[in-house]
C-alpha cells in the first residue's frame, strides 16, 4: 500500500533532472517501475514485498523548478516470494484486488536541491480511501541511456516514505504485523519525444 505511495513520488523526483527541457513530458516505464515496502513480522523480522505500475506519467520543467506525478499501481501484482502470503494480501482483508484494481499517486515537487526535486507532496489512493503522503528522494539522476539499440534520455531513482497501514483501512493483525510500513519507489521515466 504505502509502496504505492513510494513509487509515485520517485516518478516525479526522476523526472526532475537538470538535463531535461521545460516542460518535458515523461512516461514511467512499467518494466522498471515498482514500489517495495517492509514491515516488521511479529516483533522479530521484516517481511518484504513488491507492487509493479501499470502506467504512469509526469512532466518537468527544469527551468521553472516544477515536476507533477501520476502513477496507477497494481495491487494484483503483490509478490512477497510467499504464495500464500500474497494471496491473503490480495484477498478481502487487504488489497481486495477483485474491487480496487488499481492504486493511485497523484504529487508534485515541492523542494529541489542543486536544480532538481528532492521531496514531493501528494495524495495517494488505496482501497478507496485517499491521504496525503510526502515522499523524499534518496537519489535520482536524469541522462541520456543507451543500451543495445536502445537510446533515450531517462530520469529515475529511490523515493522513500514512512506510512502505517492502519490509514488505509489495513489495519487487519496489527497485535502480529507492524502498522509502520517502510517503502521505497524504485521508478525510471523515459522523456517522450518532442
């Protein structure tokens, strides 16, 4: 859930590098895209999940100092690397997949340090119910990539937040999981052509 949140917000810190034109627009790539988050299994151990992006886009203007996100998460996609884990993730008590298909963030930047954003504000949709969250980016760089036949300038990086669960209506075995989730957004934007 607050992997959503993460992942989001890493959208629009990658899309905020210095190399990038005003008014770029950016697409997140789905492929390379996913909100990790870990919390705390009976007081002992952290149990580590991830959620891929079903699509996503934002722009960035370098020169204005601006950046705005919106990302649609994919709770179907929960992998925990335990079947059945992921299968009551998925069921009515949590993520209820079968009605709340997607997970949406939807920010901006609102603080950039050395020309690009290093935290976000937004408001992040899970099971229906919406809150505000704040995203601060580990790192990020925007260049140009080229990788066999593939060239294009890509902006990505690590976004990070703090969130209980509890907000979101997850508050199912709070006495055994904890309701602090850690999350990171792992998410790389490739710039659309002009």
């Amino acid at each position: 859930m607050k992997l959503f949140f993460l992942v989001l917000g890493s959208f629009f810190a990658a899309l905020s590098g210095g190399q990038a034109s005003a008014a770029d627009r950016f697409k997140i790539d789905p492929a390379h895209t996913f909100a990790h988050f870990a919390v705390v299994h009976t007081g002992v151990s952290s149990v580590r999940g991830r959620m891929g992006v079903i699509r996503g886009s934002a722009t960035l203007d370098a020169d204005k100092q601006t950046a705005e996100v919106t990302v649609d998460l994919d709770p179907r996609s929960i992998d925990t690397g335990v079947k059945r884990l992921d299968a009551v993730l998925s069921d009515e008590m949590f993520f209820n997949v079968a009605k709340y298909k997607t997970a949406r963030f939807a920010g901006k930047a609102v603080t950039f340090r050395d020309g690009v954003p290093s935290e976000f504000e937004g408001e992040l949709t899970i099971r229906g119910v919406t809150k505000s969250v704040h995203l601060s980016a580990d790192h990020f760089v925007c260049k140009q990539v080229k990788i066999m036949v593939l060239d294009r300038f890509v902006c990505g990086g690590d976004l990070q937040a703090t969130l209980k669960r509890s907000d979101f209506g997850l508050d199912k075995y709070l006495s055994m999981v904890s309701d602090e989730v850690r999350l990171v957004i792992s998410v790389e934007a490739i710039r659309e052509d002009k």
